[in-house]
C-alpha cells in the first residue's frame, strides 16, 4: 500500500473542514437576522433568546460530548454528532416563529457541542506536543473561516430563493463531511497509509499520558476537583462571550447601529473573521516562538498568547468611543485576531495538562464552563442593548478578558500533568 507522507496534516486538514461547516451552520442564523426579523416579527430580545438556546444547549451538552468523545472514540463519536447537526440545521427552515427557531438552534447547539472537543482530541493523536498549538490552531481556523463563509453565502441564498434555502444548503455541506470523516478518519496506530517514520515521530513526542494504551480514565469529578482544571476554565468562562458576541451579533450591530443594509452586510461582515483566522494560525505559532525566544516551559508559553490576546482585546472595548463604522469594523478585526489567539491556547492547554483519556471530557467541561457565560451574556445583549447601545457591552468584554489573563496566571500551574495535583489524581494517574 502507497504510503502518505506528512499525513498528520491531511487529517487535521479534515477537521478544520469539519470546524468550518460547524461554525457555517452556526453563523447562518445571524446573517439572517435581520431578514428573519423582518419576516417573522422577532424583536431584538427574542432573538437574545435563540442565541441563549443555542449557547444553552451547547453548554449543557459540552461535558456530555466530551465524554461520549472518549467512550465511542473520535471517528465514530464524531460522525454521529455531524449527522446530528447537519440534520437538525436543515430542520430549522422549518420554523415559522421565534419559539421554533430557538427550538431548532437549540438541537443544533447540542449537536454541535462535541466540535471542539473532538477536534482536540483529533490533534492530541495525530501530532506530539511540539506542535499541538499548531494543530489546535489549523482546525480552529476553521471556526472564522465558516464564520466569514456565512454572510455571502447565506445572502445569496436569501436573494437567490429565501432565508430557509440557506439552512438548507448549510445542513446538506455537513452531511457530506460527515460521511467523509467516517470514510477516511482513523487514528495513527491503524493508518496503513502512515510512514513509520512519521508514526514514530507522531508517538514518540506525545506525553506519558497520552502514550498510555489502557482504558482507564479520570472521572469527572477527579477533573473538576483538579487546580489545573480551573486555571482553564475560569479564563474560558471570561473569554468565550466575546466570540459569542462576535458570532452571533456582529450583523445585527451593523445593521442596528450603523443601518447597513443586507448587502453591506454581506461585504464586511466576514472580514472580523479573516483576521480571527490569522489568529488561529499565526496564535498556533506564537509558544514556539515564545519558548524559543523567552526559554519558558510549554504551560507558560500558552499563558503568555493568552495575556497578549486580553490585552489586544481592549481595542474592540473602546468601540462605543468612536462613529465611523469602518473604524468599528477594524476594531471589531483586532478583536477576531486577538480571541482566536487566546481561544487556541486556552483549548489546547487541556490536552497539556489531561491524558488521552479524558482529554475530550475535559474540553467539554472547560468548554461547558465558556459557554455557560456566553448563554448568559447574549441574554444580557438582548436585554440592554436597545438601551444602553453595544459600546458598553463591548468595553464589559474586554474587562473579562484581562480578567481571564490574569486568573490563568494566578490559578494554573507550570507543571505538564494534572496527575501529580493531588495524591487521588496521582494514584489514578498512574494506573494509565
């Protein structure tokens, strides 16, 4: 059999792919805003409700996902979560009312809750530590490019035939990928097409923990008593309502501050995306360069992209003090760049400090945390920015984000193995 060189590359270029229809099926609903406004008569704070079931639904469902991930394993656990949003994402042109909406965007929010977590569980068995964030980064590119995919895509559907066509077209793309991920996915150590060389390569740079070959895993409980698992999370729950905010609300700012039309919303709505993808990559980089030039250990290094992160954040908090919409636009550019920096680091930080294991589970929860606080802002959004405006709201996540960068230095440790945090974990730890 003709062996692939640099195959690890091709299978996360299957899961970014994978990330991008997520996130398109994701961002349809805000693009239709507000046409769906318009057509069906949703005020402003019943659209804050579909967001919230969406945020809701995926929040419960994160910790669930993550540990049907580990049980079921990525190929088969993530196919069946695909087929599930593909399916539940066309069912939302079925909808006739704001109530249906919040319905079906709900199911897809759940569906759609084991993205992450399987695409980080994909990267800690294709790729060794090294070049984990790059990995993390490369398929959470795929979260801003369906983000940026979403506004002309889903206006040419609105123009072309109607605001149902395009969740439609959304649903049917992430059916085919989900049949593909079942075709070609497997992991390294049953990939006939994979070098030895790269196989060896691939194993020998992943942790004890993620070399083990048993079974057994930490429980929940063992995780979420964990210091290094708060040391994620908190910084999660402080980051994740700003990409909520920028997915969702983006242009539904546009059009409610600015009055900028469908089309004009189509032109511009995608560039925060373009540069939240160059985050992604460019974020993926940045601990090795960090450990290269700063001689930092790799825990540290994702805790530096994450400050940096926070601290370019401030630009789209000042956003309410300026009029121009373009000057909106580039701040809301910086904002894209600096959360997919810091969301990459966060993300992949799980897979430092958990065994292959429970890697899933423990995404899922930190995740589940993230969204937790994007469920109760985007009710926040809904509740108060018809009065108070979008600049408060905006200058709040900023705040959070600072916030996040300094709880991650305070709470999480320099240390690469959740294991040897409490004598319990230890024990369990070593039996892997």
């Amino acid at each position: 059999m003709r062996k692939i060189k640099g195959l690890r590359w091709y299978m996360i270029g299957l899961v970014t792919i994978g990330t991008v229809l997520g996130y398109l099926t994701r961002n349809a609903i805000a693009v239709a805003a507000p046409t769906l406004q318009d057509q069906l008569h949703i005020t402003t704070q019943q659209y804050s409700y579909i967001i919230a079931a969406y945020s809701a639904c995926y929040t419960v469902m994160q910790p669930i996902a993550g540990y049907v991930l580990d049980l079921l394993g990525t190929k088969v656990g993530y196919a069946m979560f695909a087929i599930l949003w593909a399916i539940f994402c066309a069912s939302t042109a079925m909808a006739n009312s704001w109530q249906g909406l919040a319905i079906s965007r709900g199911l897809v929010g759940m569906a759609e809750a084991a993205m992450i977590p399987a695409g980080l569980k994909a990267s800690s068995e294709w790729f060794p530590a090294k070049e984990r964030s790059v990995a993390v980064g490369y398929f959470n590119v795929g979260s801003s490019i369906g983000a940026m995919i979403a506004p002309p895509l889903v206006v040419w559907a609105i123009v072309m035939h109607s605001w149902e066509m395009a969740f439609i077209i959304t649903g049917a793309l992430s059916m085919v990928w989900a049949l593909c991920w079942l075709a070609f996915y497997k992991h390294p150590k049953d990939q006939k097409k994979l070098t030895d060389e790269e196989r060896d390569y691939i194993l020998s740079g992943q942790e004890s923990q993620h070399q083990a070959d048993n079974g057994k895993k930490m429980s929940a409980w063992q995780i979420v008593r964990n210091r290094q698992f708060w040391g994620i999370a908190l910084p999660r729950f402080l980051a994740e309502p700003a990409w909520g905010t920028i997915n969702a609300l983006i242009p539904l700012f546009m059009f409610k501050v600015y009055g900028f039309n469908l089309k004009e919303i189509a032109m511009f709505a995608w560039l925060p995306m373009l540069f939240a993808d160059l985050g992604c990559v460019l974020g993926g980089y940045m601990p090795m360069l960090f450990q290269k030039y700063f001689k930092v250990n790799l825990i540290v290094s994702r805790k530096m992209v994450v400050t940096l992160g926070a601290v370019l954040m401030i630009g789209p908090g000042i956003i309410g003090l300026f009029t121009s919409p373009y000057i909106a636009i580039a701040l809301l550019c910086v904002g894209g760049f600096a959360h997919q920096s810091l969301s990459g680091a966060l993300i992949t930080l799980s897979s430092d400090v958990f065994g292959r294991n429970e890697v899933a589970t423990a995404n899922g929860l930190t995740g589940g945390a993230g969204w937790l606080a994007s469920t109760l802002f985007a009710l926040v959004v809904g509740a108060l920015a018809d009065t108070i405006g979008f600049g408060p709201l905006f200058a709040v996540l900023a705040a959070f984000d600072v916030l996040g960068a300094i709880l991650i230095w305070v709470i999480l440790q320099d240390r690469p193995a959740v294991q040897a945090e409490q004598p319990t974990t230890l024990e369990t730890a070593q039996q892997h």
